[in-house]
C-alpha cells in the first residue's frame, strides 16, 4: 500500500495549476506513509467527525497556524 502511494503522489508533484485531493484512512495507513504524504503536501486537512483541521498550509512554519 506504501508503494502505491509513493508511486502515485510522487507522479503528479510537478504539475503546476492544478490542485489534487487524496483522502487517507490514518486508521488503516502506517505512520511512515502519513508523514511522508504530509510532508510532500502543500495543504493537510484532518477531518474528524464534522469537524475540520488544517494542520498545514503554504507559509506557516512548524507549530505556526495557517
């Protein structure tokens, strides 16, 4: 499952003006595999029940909020 993910997250990073969403089960993904997604992600949204995080976005640092 790792594999698939790298193979197809790595594939689409160059492409410029266009915008793409993956959902992740973090239930059913190890920790490794929901890092490296995140890392390589300009946005990361949690979702939780109703509710909504952004965990990361473009120009915030480390623990500064989007």
């Amino acid at each position: 499952m790792e594999r698939y993910f790298e193979t197809i997250t790595r594939k689409y990073l160059d492409i410029r003006g266009k915008m793409s969403f993956m959902f992740l089960n973090v239930d059913m993904a190890s920790a490794y595999l929901t890092k490296g997604l995140e890392e390589d992600s300009d946005y990361v949204i949690e979702v939780v029940g109703d509710d909504l995080k952004l965990k990361k976005c473009p120009g915030a640092a480390g623990n500064e909020a989007c």
